[in-house]
C-alpha cells in the first residue's frame, strides 16, 4: 500500500479505492477509522502514526509525514480521545481563564491560544472571570473538577494563593501577560519598559512639557502597574524637574463624565505655560481619552499629545481608524503571538514536567505617528 517517492495522486487514488472498499472487507470507514487503519494505510508502523499524531513529526521523515497527513485528511481521522486518556493519564482538555472576555485583547488572545492548543489535539475550556477574582477562584476550581491537563491564565489580580497552591501541587500552569506575586510561575508577556523609555524620550524631544499617565484602576494588575512604573521611571531620566508623584490620573472609562473631568483638571494646571502628553495605559483608555479630548475641542497634537499601547491591533480595525484622526502614536502589543506561545509553553510542561519555568517577554516596536508630532 505504501507509495514511494513523491507520486502522491497514485497514492491518492490508492486511498481512495481503500476507504471506499465495503468496511467488512478491511475494517475501516469514515466513522470508525483507527490508528491502525491509518498506518495500514500509509504503509508504516501504528508507532510512527502514534508519533506523528502526538505532534512528534520531527523524528518522521518528510515523504513518511505526507503519506500520513494524506491518510488522516482523506478518511477523516480523530484520535480517540477517551482512549488516549486512558492511556496517558491525560484528559486532552486544557482550562485558559482570562480576567475579561469583552475586551479586545482577551479575544485575540483567545484566538492565538486556540489556534496552538487545537493543532495540537488539545481542547480549550475558556472561562471570563469579568475582572473578579472570586470569580477566577471559582473558576479554577471547577477547571480543576474537570481534571484539565494544565491552566493558562491571564489573572485579574497579582495576589493569587489558589493558583500558586495549585502550581505547588504539579499542575502546569502559564501566565499570560499579567503576573502573580510571590511564585516563579512560567510567563509569556510583553517587553514593557523599554518602548515606554523611548516614547517618553520622544515626547521630551518633541517640546511636551508635562507628560502624564491616564490610567484604570491599576492596583490589582501586573501589567498596568508595570507600564505606569516604566513611564515614571523613565520621566524621572528626561523630565528630572518634574515631580513624578504628581503624573498619575485614575479614571473611570465606563464614565464619560469622570474622563471629562480629569482632562479639565488637567488643563487647568497647565494654564498656558505647559504643553501636556497623555500615556494611556492600554488601548481602550486611548479610545475613551481620545473621544474625551474631541468633545472638549481640544487639538491633538497642538494642544495636547495622546499615545500609548495598542493592546489589539487598531491599525487593522478600519472604522476605528476613520475616527481616530490624527493617528495614535502607539507601543504595538502582540495578543496573538502570546496566545500561542503561552500554549505552547504549557503543552512543553505537560509533556516535560521538569522543564524550567522562565518569563518570555516579546519586544514591543514603538510606532510614532501624528499624535505626538508637533510642527517645529
């Protein structure tokens, strides 16, 4: 049955003819196809499709790995799933927890997660905490209940005992973009301060003369509380004259009046005499300062700068785009990318225990645009 070489439409026909053959004949239909029919099939070992279904191509060469992924394509195979269970003690079901589903970097997080976890044979269970971690608590438990294979999280608080005890206990678990207090805990996140130090350096060079960080409740989040820490690090290097305690604004984005009336604030302390720069603290503080600033008549850049991360990609969000004129200065986030590789960094966990849990931080390219470029 095997094809050497790479003729694959006479291997294709092979196939064809095989599967289509009366399942009495060889055991095998589009319903009850099994490993063994895969590698009767592809004219190898049930070891070698054992391995090529368990993501372990690598040790498959190519023209084998074809003939394989030809065979699972064309009968339509899916490894069973309660067998393997029974098997490997695993039950192929991962928990991911993410502080806030509505929010568009939770969704693109989401989706690079899923990509990773279902190529992999892996069966994401996603949960929304809304911000509450009573809520994650809960969660975790009920995950837990449902003997998933490992946790990746993306915590609404930095103090967490029930996830470091679950850590303690074996359980493989990877944070996302938020970290947890007091365990080493394997993290994929984001290169932070460094983009925030040359985007406050840009600000200095541009003429601004007060930059100031907009910000939602930042006590309870690692990355929020991070990116203010970076921002004030970095006035106290180019802006030694100003107070740092002084630039911090904590607003309420789900009032629009709040908003308002902290840029009021704002621009009474200015008066005449300084040119503000507003870094917000993630993408959807810029939207709802963005539309703050407008209805007040404020000019961006002449009057005030506005800059901070794009959390979610609005360079490919088009009706955003038609708004938000001038464009945003901005620190580029990769939600995606850390989706996957959160994923892939838990599946390595499960597969090796002992692996060395360590943060990856992935860099984060600072793209200046019209909201931060004065006329000189």
């Amino acid at each position: 049955m095997a094809v050497s070489g790479t003729d694959y439409s006479s291997f294709y026909y092979c196939i064809t003819c095989y599967v289509s053959q009366p399942a009495q004949t060889h055991y095998m239909n589009y319903e009850k196809v099994t490993i063994s029919d895969i590698a009767k099939a592809a004219g190898v070992s049930i070891t070698t499709v054992s391995r090529y279904i368990n993501g372990k191509q690598d040790l498959i060469q190519k023209d084998t790995r074809e003939r394989i992924e030809a065979v699972i394509k064309m009968t339509n195979y899916h490894p069973n799933v309660m067998a393997q269970s029974l098997k490997t003690n695993l039950s192929h079901h991962i928990g991911v927890i993410v502080s806030d589903i509505s929010t568009p970097f939770c969704a693109t997080l989401i989706q690079g997660i899923s990509e990773t976890l279902l190529s992999s044979n892996y069966m994401p269970l996603f949960v929304s905490c809304n911000n509450s971690i009573k809520e994650e608590e809960s969660y975790i438990r009920s995950l837990m209940s449902r003997h998933v294979d490992g946790l990746i999280v993306n915590t609404c608080s930095s103090q967490n005992p029930l996830l470091i005890q679950q850590a303690c206990n074996g359980l493989p678990i990877v944070l996302c973009d938020r970290t947890i207090d007091d365990y080493n805990f394997q993290f994929v996140g984001s290169n932070h301060r460094d983009p925030i130090f040359e985007l406050v350096k840009h600000l200095k060079e541009q003429g601004y003369t007060l930059p100031v960080f907009f910000t939602e409740n930042y006590f309870a989040s690692s990355v929020r509380s991070e990116r203010r820490n970076s921002f004030l690090d970095a006035v106290k290097l180019y802006y030694p004259e100003i107070d740092p305690n002084e630039l911090t604004y904590v607003i309420d984005i789900h009032d629009s009046q709040n908003v308002t009336s902290q840029l009021h604030h704002l621009k009474d302390i200015c008066g005449k005499k300084e040119l503000p720069a507003i870094f917000c603290v993630n993408s959807i503080t810029v939207l709802h300062v963005f539309n703050a600033i407008r209805s007040l008549g404020i000019r961006i850049p002449d009057e005030i700068g506005l800059c901070g991360p794009d959390d979610w990609g609005w360079e490919e969000q088009s009706i955003l785009l038609s708004l938000m004129t001038p464009r945003i200065t901005n620190i580029v986030v990769q939600p995606r990318l850390i989706g996957n590789l959160a994923a892939q960094k838990l599946l390595e966990c499960i597969a090796d225990p002992s692996v060395t849990k360590k943060e990856t931080r992935l860099t984060c390219p600072l793209q200046i645009a019209g909201s931060t470029i004065l006329k000189h």
